[in-house]
C-alpha cells in the first residue's frame, strides 16, 4: 500500500522559562519528517515514528532532546506493508505504547515511559484482530475489537499484570 499524504513534518522543541511572558520561549530542537512522537516520563527523550519511502509510517525513533539528530537511534522498523506504526502513551503516563495496526490485526509492544530504553514488551503476537492496550494500576487492559473480516462479532476486555503482559495471564473482564 502506499500512503498519499505529501505532507512532512517538523517537530519543534522549544522551552519556557518559569514565569516567561508568552512568546519568549526559547527555540532548543528540531526533528524532521515526524508522523507521531510521545515524550518519556522525564521528558528528556521522544519516540517518534518516521514514513518509509512509501510514506508509510514504518520506523521508530529515539531522540534525546537536545543532541543532534544525526544520533537518533533506529528501535523498530515494520516491514509488513500492511502495518502502519505509530507511537503513544496510556492515559496516565505509565506506559509508551508502540502500535502495529493493519485494517483487520494489531500488535502491541508496551515500555515504561520512565525508561524508554528498555526492550518493549509485546503484549500480543499479531492474528488475534485488532486490540488497543491501556493501563490502570499495574494492570493493562486489552480490548479486542470485533471487527467485519472477524469470525467473531464479540468483544472482549481482558486484564494482565503489566509486568506480565501475555495472553496466558490474560483475565476476563468483559465480553459483549
């Protein structure tokens, strides 16, 4: 598939001084050609997803902020054309999500947004449907999706220690 978005953007970094009138931020980075981006915990680092020459978003990057780009680090490139990859964060900040989604499947690898160094974690392998991930005190809830390619039309929320991610410690919460 190839994905007709021209557009290229910039993300600009820029720090205001505590009590600064608006307007007197102070330029301090640059990232180019940026599709989705989340900040760590300490807000020191960005993950950030950059297209592939097919302006499919493809690649995932770490920025520390402040150093030349040119030492940003390459962490994951997804090589399925049917996979877009994006970055993000659970709604309390615990935890960097990082998404492969195809129009019928996902995969979902999880972090600490703390250490966004660390070796993501795959909460499920790809060929179960789509799913999204979310954190609630020590727990990640998975939401299966039902989808129209599915053979099931339910939908199912589960509950695992984030720690322990995987589907063998997966608790029912809910299916519809």
């Amino acid at each position: 598939a190839v994905f007709h978005a021209p557009r290229r953007y910039t993300l600009q970094i820029f720090e205001a001084p505590t009590g600064a009138l608006p307007g007197r931020a102070q330029f301090i980075d640059a990232i180019v050609d940026v599709w989705s981006f989340e900040w760590s915990a300490d807000a020191n680092a960005i993950l950030f997803t950059r297209r592939n020459d097919k302006l499919r978003p493809a690649e995932l990057w770490l920025h520390m902020v402040g150093t030349p780009s040119h030492l940003d680090r390459l962490l994951r490139v997804e090589d399925d054309d049917r996979y877009v990859l994006n970055v993000s964060k659970t709604k309390d900040g615990v935890l960097l999500t990082i998404n492969s989604h195809s129009k019928t499947d996902s995969e979902v690898a999880i972090a600490p947004a703390v250490e966004p160094t660390a070796t993501p974690v795959v909460v499920q392998s790809r060929g179960i449907g789509q799913y999204v991930v979310e954190h609630v005190r020590g727990f990640v809830y998975i939401l299966q999706l039902a989808t129209a390619e599915s053979t099931s039309s339910v939908c199912r929320l589960v509950r695992a220690p984030a720690t322990h991610p995987g589907p063998s410690h997966w608790q029912t919460v809910f299916t519809s």
